[in-house]
C-alpha cells in the first residue's frame, strides 16, 4: 500500500513538474534563469531529403529495366528467360535527421545524420547497399526572424557506404565498405516558421526547411579510389572529380522549436 502512495506521489510530482515546463511559452520567462536561456533553442529536425534521392534512384532503376533486359536478351540471345528470372526487383529509402542548439539568436550549431538503404535484384544475383552521411555544421541567420529565415551553413562531414551481394562475389569484388574521407562545404537554405502570428509563442515551433544546396569538396579521401579495383579500371579518367561534392535539394524537411 505504502508503495502505491510512493508512486502515485511521484507521477504527481513529474506530472506537474511535465506541465510546468511545457505550458511556458517561447517568450514567457519562467523564474528559473537556465530555463529562461534554454527555452527555444533546441530545433529537432527531420529530413525527407535523402528519401527523395533514394526516390530518384529508384524510379531511375524502374525506367532503365527495359533496357537492362534487352541487353540481358541480346547476350544470350533470347534464352535467358528460359533459366533464368531477368525480371529486376529494386527498392531504396533514405531518411536524416538533425538537432540544433542556438546559443545565440543569429546562429545555431548541430549535426546532421541520416540513412540510406537499397537492394537491385535479379534472378539469385544482388547487390545491397547502404549509406550513412553526416556532418557537424554552423548556421548563419541574417534575417531579424533567426533562426528562422535564409540562411548560410558551412560544415564538416562524411558519407560511410557499404556494398554486398552475391553479383560482388561472383565477379571476384569483395564486398566493399568505405568512410570516404572528410569534406568540407557550403548549405544554403531557409527555414521557414509555419503560424508566424498564431504559434508565435506557443511552446513547440513548427517550421518548414528547404535548402538549394550543398557544394564542398572531400579534403581526406583517405580511401582507395574505386578505380583502383580492377574491374573499375576505366573509371580513372574521372578521379579528378571523384572528390567533389553537390548536392541539389540536400534539405527538405520539418523542424521543431522549443
């Protein structure tokens, strides 16, 4: 019975303490001068930007298939069909996410993390492959809404990739995994503040984040080129670009203030 009390006191105690907290206001002072510094500048971010690309590869592998399947047709001359399924199967998605501290009103410093995962399939042959970018950044606000409003981000990342599959071994490839170095680059973007008027003070901000893009270049490629492997020999003439980075539409996403 007496532990029964204990924990209804305890729910009682963090219940009010939960409605203390959250019913404050972005611009509400709440006594507690650590709390007054911390409120609104914490932004947790999702972002459907590397879904899109993930999107993109799929929908680029779903119209390349007839293709794909005339050549398959062509070297064997019309008799794969008969051992075996030329039919592609394909799938990729990508999600990132992000967390950012503003200590001061015109700046914000975070990182980015995120996913991507994919398979191509044909017939008992496959490659699967992953990814996992991020980066630590800095955010420039120059509008008098910050952190809201156009915005200029320079950071440090990298993007770790992994490929396996059965079509790797049989051509003799190893599966690969590789960090592919740090790079440096640019974000340009804007965040943009949903119910300016209306949620100007609530206490969870909801806001849009679309950015043009991110141009950089890989410093430390410590990596071994992939045109170091031999079947991926002819790919050496393009090791000049092989370090830089762009990317359009790097941010499309939602991020929340509080």
């Amino acid at each position: 019975m007496k532990i029964k009390k204990f924990i209804a006191f305890v729910m009682l105690i963090v219940g009010l303490s939960s409605t203390s907290l959250f019913s404050q206001t972005i611009g509400e002072p709440t006594g507690n001068a650590f709390l007054d510094y911390m409120h609104g500048r914490s932004l947790f971010g999702i972002n459907f930007g590397p879904t899109l690309y993930a999107g993109l590869f799929d929908i680029g592998i779903g119209l390349a298939e007839p293709t794909i399947q005339n050549i398959i047709d062509n070297m064997t001359q019309g008799m794969a069909n008969d051992y075996i399924d030329t039919k592609l199967k394909h799938y990729a998605f990508g999600l990132g996410f992000s967390y950012d501290f503003a200590p001061l009103d015109f700046m914000t410093v975070g990182l980015d993390i995120g996913f991507s995962v994919g398979q191509l399939k044909i017939d008992r042959y496959d490659i699967s492959f992953s990814t996992v970018p991020w980066s630590l950044n800095v955010k420039f606000f120059f509008g008098k809404n910050a952190p809201y409003g156009f915005f200029l981000s320079p950071r440090i990342g990298g993007t770790a990739v992994s490929m396996s599959g059965s079509a790797l071994r049989e051509a003799g490839i190893a599966d690969i995994y590789s960090q592919g170095g740090f790079y440096l680059s640019l974000e340009l973007g804007w965040r943009i503040q949903l119910f300016p008027k209306t949620g100007a003070n609530w206490p969870v901000q909801i806001g849009i984040d679309i950015s043009l893009f991110d141009i950089g270049y890989y410093v430390v490629p410590w990596t071994t080129p992939i045109s170091a492997v031999e079947q991926f020999a002819q790919l050496k003439q393009f090791e000049v670009y092989a370090n830089i980075r762009g990317l359009l539409l790097p941010r499309l996403g939602i991020t929340l203030r509080f």
